[in-house]
C-alpha cells in the first residue's frame, strides 16, 4: 500500500505554516526515518498520515483512499500510530485488554484478536504481564506496551514518534528488533527520530526535513553521509559516519558492519 | 573537600522487597562534575533523589547508612532545610513545574517567593537565570504550552535561580534535540567551570565523556565502577551488563577482536577513535588514491 503526498501544505490555527510543500511517495514495505531539529515539521507531517490533521492544501493518499475522504477511525485500518509518550494513549486496567482493544476495535473476532495480542506481545517481550496494569510498569516498559498496542492492530502501515527517547540501550535493542520484525513482514515503518545512531542502523530511506519542507530525501547513506546540509537542521551524521569520514573512507559508512568493511579495504 | 557523602546506604521504597540502593559508598568533591549512568530501573533517579532529600523525606520508605551534604546529615534536617543546598530538576519535568503559576517568570520564581527574596532580588535572578539558559523569550508563556525540551528548560531554571551548593540533573535533555541537548550542556558544563558541584544522571554517553571529571556506573542498585571517564566508559564489565556506550567504543571493541584496534586503551571520543583507527590504515598514499 504506496502514500502518496502531493505538494501538501498545512497551516495551524495560529497561522504558523508548518509544512510547506510536501511530496513525497513511500512504497509498500519502505522504512523511512524522519530527522530534523524541532519545529521543522515532523509530527504534523506524520499526523497527515492518518487524518489527525487535514491538508490546508494538497492531498495525502493511502493507497486509494483520500484522508480528506475518511474518518480517523476509519484511516486507523491501514495507519497505526505510537505516540511519542505512551501515557498519552494507554488507559486500560491490564496489558492484555490494553493491546486487545484495537484490534477488538477494528472488528476482528475473538480468535483473530488473540492471534494478534499474543503475537505482539511476544514481539514485545511482555508476554508475561499480560495481567499487569501498564501504570505498574516502569516507563521503559510502557513504551513497549504503547508498541503492542497498535501493533497488534496489524496495519500495514506503522509510525513510530521518537521511539527511543529515554529509553537504555537494552530496549533501543527491543524496539530495533521490533522494527526488523515489522519489516520481514511487509510492513512500511516511518519512524520520527533525534537518535541518528539508531536511525544510521535501522533504516534503508532517510528524510531531512527543516522548516515545513524536505531538505534531503534518499538512501540513508547518501542522506547522511551530507553532513554540511544536515547541519542546516541541526542534524549530526552518525557517530560511525563521522569516524568514517574522518579516516578518509571514499564511501560513507551507518553501522558497525559497514564501518568494519571500510577498514579492511 | 567533599561537599557530598553517602555511607553505606541503602533504601526500600515503601510497601517493596528489593532495595533499589545496596550499601552505596560515594563522595563527590566541591566543583567536581560527576555523571551517573546506568540501564533504566539501575538506581539513578533513586540517587538524585537520595542526595536532594526527597529519599526519605518526601517518598519515605526505609533508608540505611547516612547521606551528608556540606556537613549535614538528612535524616536530621528537614526537606525545606535541604532544598537550600541540593537543587534537583526531575526527569520528567511534567512532575515538577508547580500547576500554581501562569507564567514562565513566575514559574521560575516560585521558590525564591517560599524563601522571601526581596522582589528586586527576585526580578533580578529570574532574569538573570533565564538569561543563562536561554529562555528568556518565553518568559510570558504558560509552562503548559511548551514543548517537552522547552520545559525541562524552565525546570532546569527554576533551580539554577535557587543558587544550590549542589546540582542534581536526572536526564535534563530526555526530551530535547540535539541542538537543544548542545545548548544545556553547554549551561551546564559552564556551571561546572565555575565551581558548581554537579551530579547528572544522564544516557548519553558521549557528552559524558567530553565533560565529566568522573563517572560512577550504577547496576542493579549497586555501583560497579567509580572513575575517570576514559576508564569507566571503556571497561569490558560496563559492556557485559548491557550498559548503553559509545558506538566509538564498541565499535573498537570488536576491531581489537579481529585484530584492527592496536592502543591498549578504546576510544570513548570521535577524536580518540580516529587517533587510534588511524594506526590501523595504512598512509593514505599507500591507499592507491
């Protein structure tokens, strides 16, 4: 299921032009990062994608409904959405009925929804507290039970706002591992992210933006490996794409992997 | 001389099981700049609470041991006393902006009202500590209408204004870019040049390595390392239990394995790493460009 973005422009209420001609086309099964400095469009970008906000101008396609041509509840079917905080969208009194209520929601029967909830929750590790409040886990884990919860509602489209903020480096691996999972399925992942590290490591296609509009869109090498321009937005090149380019490598290098490659050469 | 001291201490939040502190020993000297690190649930909220008297006066529980700062005990003061001494920004800053005020300014002066500034006083090192963080546009703002970074600014502020003997930070930059991140590190790297005793609970690793004078590394309630940050960010025992680290370090680690990494010691910096790497390549003209 392709989106399809066509020069969107969005104002708020208090005039401030958030976003300021945005095309864009994301293929079925792409996982695209989004960087930039705060204020440069991001959320409100993401929030397009299933119909929180509505274009001041423009369209935005999900497949072949139009969001101005649908409900939120309706776009929820296609689009799931983790928030940046998860105690701004969890309310339940147990993980379990937390992670079952959306795909209880979009109409599954009991057997789906079980499917679904225990193939989340194992995805996220939490299996075991399926009876827990979410409220009686710590903050790390909330950030899980948020995952579940919409992963569970089996969209082919998922966006993630800044999933690791606050995180320890052990649930950065969690929620990476999420990600590859989602991605081995088909899914199409957009995540928001400050972290370049975990954005270097995890994505194929980064996009820079920096007031209302696209600054740099491509492979995640040829993004970032543009230092000067990212600097623009105030994004640093991640740490091993900066080492890389210090030592001299003629390609850029994210990861360990690639970064260990370009030393034996 | 050290200004803080905690003997063998260790706390039960109430109605648990588990200490969440097991026999902490730590001192930290005045002016000195000490950073706290650690996975989620290791302690280190625990910890600034403990040193800013909120373990045990404000959470009660049962706490062990002795916790001193600038010669007076906690479990003989009362919170009001030591708020004076210790200033602690919280994680979340959402727990700690009053709700009472409905300006930025006033925000920011609520404490020095508690303790009866003169008002000139007041305007003054509201402006003053604003200045220094770097909000002083948003003076006349709600604290609810800004964003997340903006606001553990304020709260950043609102204990600056207060001029404590010591500083406790957990994770001041949770939620701010990286632009925002530079910038309060910068006030606070520029606190601690100037005498400030500093103790910051804080994930990111790199910025620690470039600022700390030391860095105590909590596991489970415990520390396990105590040291310079060259040494305790390095140490293979950090990467074994899982502790976040620079990319630079693990990265250097698994070049050591396959032989590619000759120093003794890994980099924790980008400049250590191409110091070290660089003995690896060959000269770039050797390199056939």
């Amino acid at each position: 299921m392709n989106i399809e973005i066509s020069n969107l422009h969005f104002a708020y209420p208090t005039g401030v032009q958030a976003l300021r001609g945005i095309s864009l086309t994301i293929e079925s099964g792409e996982q695209v990062a989004i960087v930039g400095q705060n204020g440069a469009g991001k959320t409100t970008l993401v929030k397009h994608l299933n119909g929180l906000l509505q274009p001041t101008s423009g369209t935005v396609q999900i497949g072949d409904w139009n969001t101005k041509e649908h409900s939120v509840a309706k776009m929820a079917r296609r689009v799931g959405y983790v928030f940046q905080n998860p105690d701004d969208q969890l309310f339940s009194k147990n993980v379990g009925i937390e992670v079952a209520f959306g795909p209880r929601n979009l109409g599954m029967n009991a057997e789906q929804v079980q499917r679904q909830v225990n193939e989340a929750l194992a995805m996220t590790e939490l299996s075991d507290k399926t009876e827990t409040n979410p409220y009686d886990l710590s903050a790390t884990w909330r950030k899980m039970v948020a995952l579940a919860s919409v992963i569970a509602m089996d969209t082919d489209i998922v966006i993630f706002d800044e999933p690791t903020t606050g995180q320890d480096a052990a649930n950065i691996a969690r929620i990476a591992n999420v990600i590859k999972v989602l991605r081995e399925r088909g899914k199409t992942v957009i995540t928001i992210t400050h972290d370049i590290d975990f954005c270097g490591e995890n994505f194929a296609r980064v996009i820079a933006m920096s007031q209302g509009r696209i600054l740099l869109d491509g492979k995640a090498n040829d993004v970032l490996g543009q230092e000067d321009v990212l600097a623009t937005t105030y994004v640093d090149p991640p740490q091993l794409t900066r080492l890389g380019k210090r030592l001299g490598f003629k390609e850029t290098v994210r990861n360990e992997e690639e970064f260990l490659a370009g030393l034996k050469k | 001389m050290a200004i803080v001291e905690l003997k063998n201490v260790t706390y039960k939040y109430p109605l648990t099981d588990t200490p969440v502190l097991k026999n902490i020993n730590a001192q930290v000297n005045e002016g000195e700049f000490v950073a706290v690190i650690g996975p989620n649930g290791a302690g280190k909220s625990t910890l600034c609470y403990t040193v800013a008297g909120f373990v045990p006066h404000f959470f009660k529980g049962e706490i062990t041991g002795a916790v001193e700062v600038a010669g007076s005990e906690s479990s003989k003061s009362n919170l009001h006393e030591w708020v004076l001494n210790v200033g602690l920004a919280f994680q979340n800053p959402f727990n700690q902006i009053s709700g009472a005020k409905y300006t930025v300014f006033e925000e920011i002066a609520f404490g020095l009202e508690n303790i009866g500034v003169p008002r000139e006083e007041m305007i003054q090192r509201v402006n003053d500590a604003m200045k220094l963080t770097g909000i002083s546009e948003l003076a006349d703002r709600s604290p609810y209408s800004l964003s997340g970074g903006q606001q553990q600014r304020v709260a950043l502020t609102s204990i600056l204004v207060m001029r404590p003997k010591v500083l406790v930070l957990d994770e001041p930059t949770s939620q701010m870019d990286p632009i925002g991140t530079r910038e309060v590190f910068g006030v606070i790297r520029a606190l601690a040049e100037k005498g400030m005793t500093v103790i910051l609970a804080e994930h990111k690793v790199e910025w620690i390595a470039n600022f700390a004078d030391r860095v105590v590394a909590l596991h489970e309630g415990e520390i396990i390392a105590d040291g310079k940050p060259s040494d305790v960010l390095t140490s293979d025992l950090l990467a074994e239990k899982g502790f976040g680290l620079s990319r630079y370090t693990s990265v250097a680690r698994k070049a050591k394995a396959m032989g590619m990494w000759q120093k003794e010691r890994l980099p924790v910096t980008l400049d250590e790493a191409v110091e070290g790497f660089t003995l690896t390549l060959p000269s770039p003209k050797g390199r056939g460009e």
